[in-house]
C-alpha cells in the first residue's frame, strides 16, 4: 500500500533529522567540556601565579585555537598580579566551529 510506504519514509526522515541534531549536540557538549578542562587546568596555574601571565595567555589562545574556537576574548581575566588570598577570575568567551558563542568563568583565589 502507497500509503503505509509514505507513512514508513516520512517516520525515517524524521528519526534521520532527530539523530543528525543529537550528534551535533553530542559534538557541542564534547567542545565544551573540552574548554572547561582547559579553563581549570589554566586557573589552577593562576592560583600560583597570582594572574594570568602573558605567557600562559599566548598558549591558552593558541590551545582555544587548536579546538576550532574562535574570537577569542579573555576580558574581565586577571591579569594583575594579585595577592595572597585576593580573588582571581579566569573569562574565556569565544564561538564554536558553527559559530556557537560560549562564556567560560572560573573564580578562585590566589595561593602564591
């Protein structure tokens, strides 16, 4: 029956174009999580530091880069360096490959 055979292709374009948005979700989370890894990895470097030095900045970006993100921005980082107990800020805010934009904010203190 024609019928049935339209209801069978229009229910495997449906579950086609509900996987096809799933792995590119999945894919999303998988970047994200990536830069939430890199942005603990560099605050922890901030603690002992104080800042975020000018050359943990340059591989930072150049790590972001190596995951496709682009329009990299670390404003409202710390930068200076602060003192014993003060409060550091790690921003990262950039866009994905698809041209998702994400804001990464991690706050600790410094223990230098």
């Amino acid at each position: 029956n024609a019928g049935d055979f339209m209801a069978v292709c229009l229910c495997m374009l449906a579950l086609t174009v509900v996987m096809l948005s799933y792995v590119d979700s999945v894919r999303l989370v998988g970047e994200k999580t990536q830069i939430s890894q890199l942005a603990r990895k560099y605050i922890l470097k901030m603690e002992t530091e104080g800042r975020l030095t000018d050359a943990d900045r340059t591989t930072l970006c150049q790590e972001l880069e190596s995951l496709g993100v682009t329009g990299v921005d670390l404003g409202g980082s710390t930068l200076e360096k602060a003192g014993y107990g003060e409060a550091i800020v790690l921003v990262i805010r950039g866009r994905l490959r698809d041209g998702y934009e994400f804001e990464e904010k991690r706050v600790s203190v410094a223990k230098h």
